[in-house]
C-alpha cells in the first residue's frame, strides 16, 4: 500500500466525520400526504411512517410541523449516505493496511 493512498483515505474519513458532526436533528422515515377522501381528495393530514427498534410505526403530522420534520427526514437520509461511505472507505483502508503487513514479511 503506498503511503499516499493510506493518507488519502484517512483525510476522506476525517472529512466525513466532521460532515457527520455538523447534521442536525434527524429522525427516520417517510412523510406523506393522505385523504379521508381519496377520490375527492379532502380531509387531506400528513403521515409519518418508520421502523425503529424492529417495530413499525405511524404518526399523524400537524401541517405546522412538516416542514420542520421533512428537514429531520433529510438529515437522516443524509446522515445514512455519510455512515455507508464512511464504512465503504474503512473497509477500504482496512484491506491495504493487511495487503501492506503481507508485503512487509
């Protein structure tokens, strides 16, 4: 493994940690809009929909509260793509680390 790319990854880690620190709130799931009526489309109220702890819930939204959870919903999503990158390049340092300790023997 060269040097380089063994800093590289690290700094790619570390940029990832600091995007990590500076999300906000976040929760998971899923915000739609539904109607008592569908067919005339009223009585028209939000639904949140997520699975936590293996349990699937649902929750009414107020419509003062939506834009303030969409941005919740955002974070987390965001927050999702950061951890999977962040575990692709560990994994990625991880294996040249063990090919570098092979080659040195």
């Amino acid at each position: 493994m060269s040097k380089k790319k063994n800093d590289s990854l690290e700094q790619q880690i570390e940029a990832l940690k600091g995007e990590l620190m500076a999300i906000g709130p976040m929760r998971p799931g899923t915000l739609t809009k539904q109607y008592k009526d569908r067919k005339k489309q009223t009585g028209g109220y939000h639904q949140l929909s997520y699975t936590h702890k293996m349990k699937s819930r649902t929750e009414y939204v107020r419509a003062e509260h939506v834009s303030r959870l969409s941005a919740e919903i955002e974070h987390y999503k965001r927050w999702r793509q950061l951890m999977k990158r962040w575990v692709d390049l560990s994994i990625e340092l991880s294996r040249e680390n063990i090919e570098a300790l092979k080659k040195s023997r």
